[in-house]
C-alpha cells in the first residue's frame, strides 16, 4: 500500500544496540533511592535495571502517564512536552 520503493534491508548480526545505562547491584547500593524516570545524566536517558537487581532497582509502572519519580499522574502540563509549543 506504499507508493515509494525502500532501499533492501540488509542486516548486521554484529550490531550491539544501546539500550541506555544500566545500573547495578553496586550502583543501587551507592543510591539511597532509585526512581526509573527521573533522567539526572548529562544525555537525559533514565537508567534502568534489570530483573533479578537488588530489590531497590524494582519498580512498577502502570500504563497511564507518570511523572519521573514513576509516581501516577494525570497533570499534563508539568509532566509532559506540548507539540504546541
């Protein structure tokens, strides 16, 4: 249903994606308190954990907005960029 024709893909087994930083056991056990979305580094991507990390790199997020601390919120404005403007 395209009108243009794309380039052939062609695939690179060896690409390693960047998935942004990851914290550690050790990490978390150097923070008092870890909050997923709340970005402090200088490119503004949030850490994150894996499963399995200590108990303080857990978090649960549900799919309605969040502000960075992942706490729930339905406040727009402060929370989140307007294409507007």
């Amino acid at each position: 249903m395209n009108d243009w024709v794309v380039p052939e893909l062609h695939w690179d087994d060896d690409y390693v994606w960047d998935r942004g930083p990851v914290l550690n056991d050790e990490d978390l056990s150097r923070m008092s308190e870890f909050f997923r979305y709340n970005a402090t580094n200088d490119d503004f991507v949030a850490s994150r954990t894996l499963p399995g990390s200590d108990e303080k790199g857990a978090y649960f997020i549900r799919g309605s907005g969040h502000d960075k601390y992942g706490r729930y919120t339905e406040n727009r404005p402060s929370t989140r960029r307007s294409s507007t403007g």
